[in-house]
C-alpha cells in the first residue's frame, strides 16, 4: 500500500475478538477461537510461510460518505460491531483458513483516500487468491472495492465482472460537487467508460419509494437491470423467477462482485442502518440468492455495508451482518478460487 495516501491502514486489536470460553482439550468451537490476526504489511510472507490464507476479513472505518449523502452517521462503528457479534458465533468451516487484517480508516474526512488505501489492499489480496470480505461503513465503500479488483482483472485475459447490489437503492447519483454513498455504481461505469469498457450492474431490492423518477430514468438510460423489492420474496417461485433473470449477468461475466448494503432489508431484520424501510426483503431470502451466487464459482469478492450501530436495536442489524459473513465464509469454495 502507498504510505502517502491520507488515510491510515490498522491492525485490529485482540480485543475485538472475544466470546465464551470452552473446554480447552476440544478443538475451536466459536469464531473468536479460529480467527486468525494478521497484519496487511507482511502478508505476504505470511501466507507463504504457512498454508495458504483462504479468506480476508478487511474492515472500511468510514462514513464521510453517509454524511455528504445526507444521512445517519455512525457506520464508521459498523465493522467493529459486526467482529464483535461474529466472535461469539461457533464455527463450521475447520478447513479454511480466514483472517483479519485490520481497518481502513478515513482521516480528515478524506473519503476519497480512504476509498484508494481500500483498493490497494483489495488488489493485493486478489493476487494472494485471497478472498476479500470487506465491511463497512458507508456504501461509498464500493468505489474502492471495485477499482481495486479491476486494476488487476484489467491485466488479464479474464477481464469480465459483473456487480450484484443487494440494495434498496441504486446508488447510481450523479457526482456533483463531491461522491458520496449514494454514487459509488455510477462512479465505477465512469471510471470504465474512460478505458472504454463496460460493466454489468444488477441491483436486487430496490424500492420505488426510496429512488427518484431521476434514478430510475438513469437506470433506464443506463441499461442497468434491477429487480423491484416486490420481486424480492421468499417464495420458490419468486426465487426461480429472480435466479433466472441473473442468468445473463452470470453467463456474460468471468468474475462477479456481490456487495450487500444492509439497508435492502426489511427494518423488522435490520433497523441499524441510516435509511430503515419496512418494505425490503428478508434474511432467508438474501441466504438463498447468496447461496445461489456462490455456487456459480465465480464470485470474487464480498462486502457488507451501511451497519450503523448507535441506532440499532438490540444489536439485531450486528447480529444479522455477522451471521451473513459466517454465512459466506461457509458457501465459499477455496478449491475453485483460484485468481490467474
């Protein structure tokens, strides 16, 4: 990573990883017990000295984003929050090896920094074969989540990606003054119409009264596929429906990036967010479509955004994020993840 870009790059403190203690002579049983800490400086030489590192825990320390988009702050908080409830999940995944290797953490409410530290140690992770899940903090996240995958895919004969949302919003904001969380997806089909290249962008759960007519008109413009949040219930015959209408962002892409803001959810699942609606979907839903995703073999990198903890409630939005990364890390194949 540059050490000149103006945001800082933590290591994550043991503390953070804390649960219930076991028997000591049975092997790990909680997520605190199997976490591994690691710094981001020398993983390389971490990886190669011992078994292969499967899967990277990045924490994006930021919401600059939700501010200039004018919302709740506080997201700054969500990937603490989230390692808190993860620890004292148990654990069923003996055989990966996953790991934490810090924060990202926004100074002098630099955003855009913040979002260029994030892509450098994306790419790294990428060129380990290390599978990235990134958690947030804003939405904003996205920008530097993609370009950091892309600056390495572009070099490759592979070079097709396509980006999931699972959101109640397009985040497809024109850039005015300064990008915020609400322009992330419209700043990566700029960032790639500059090289003269396209992505496709799919966005599942989006809810009429949470975008404008403009939105929706850029979306049109944009050729951007969306499925409505009436779409999105849990119903085999509404899933078959929505999985057949992804066929195509499937097929057409060598890679796909799934990014989860967890404002797509209903408030009844995920009232700690900055934009609650009662309207989204629901956690068995989003299990079955992620579940769906990873058995394409072709996700390459996982984020969750939008966790905003002083206005959760009984830690339930924690508690879901936790559980979707315990989730993830579970349906991940490393055998198939094999980045060239």
């Amino acid at each position: 990573m540059k050490n000149t870009i103006n945001a800082e790059y933590k290591p994550i403190e043991k503390s953070y990883w804390e649960g219930r203690k076991s028997n000591p002579d049975i092997e790990n049983q909680y997520w605190h017990q199997q976490i591994e800490i690691l710094n981001a400086d020398n993983l390389h030489q971490q990886n190669i000295a011992q078994p292969n590192i499967d899967i990277a825990l990045l924490g994006y320390v930021c919401d600059e984003g939700v501010r200039r988009n004018s919302g709740r702050i506080g997201a700054k908080e969500g990937a603490k929050a989230i390692r808190e409830r993860l620890a004292k999940l148990p654990i069923h995944f003996e055989s990966k090896r996953v790991v934490d290797i810090g924060d990202i953490v926004c100074i002098d409410d630099d955003m855009e920094a913040c979002q260029e530290k994030l892509s450098y140690l994306i790419s790294d992770l990428i060129k380990q074969n290390i599978f990235p899940i990134v958690i947030g903090g804003g939405h904003d996240m996205s920008f530097g989540h993609f370009m950091g995958i892309w600056n390495i895919i572009k070099k490759t004969s592979k070079k097709k990606i396509g980006i999931i949302n699972f959101d109640a919003h397009f985040d497809l904001r024109p850039v005015e003054k300064k990008s915020n969380s609400g322009t992330p997806f419209s700043q990566i089909i700029s960032e790639l119409k500059k090289e003269d290249k396209t992505v496709d962008y799919f966005a599942i759960g989006i809810q009429q009264q949470s975008n404008t007519k403009e939105l929706f008109k850029i979306a049109e413009n944009k050729q951007i596929n969306y499925a409505i949040n009436y779409d999105c219930e849990s119903s085999k015959t509404e899933l078959e429906a929505l999985k057949k209408r992804l066929l195509p962002i499937i097929n057409n892409n060598d890679y796909l990036y799934i990014t989860l803001d967890l404002d797509g959810f209903s408030s009844t699942y995920a009232p700690g967010v900055s934009a609650p609606s009662p309207l989204g979907f629901t956690p068995y839903f989003v299990f079955k479509m992620l579940s769906f995703l990873f058995d394409t073999k072709k996700v390459i990198s996982f984020d969750i955004a939008e966790l905003n903890p002083s206005i959760d409630r009984d830690k339930l939005t924690a508690n879901l994020a936790a559980k979707i990364v315990d989730f993830v890390v579970m349906n991940f194949n490393q055998d198939i993840y094999s980045f060239e």
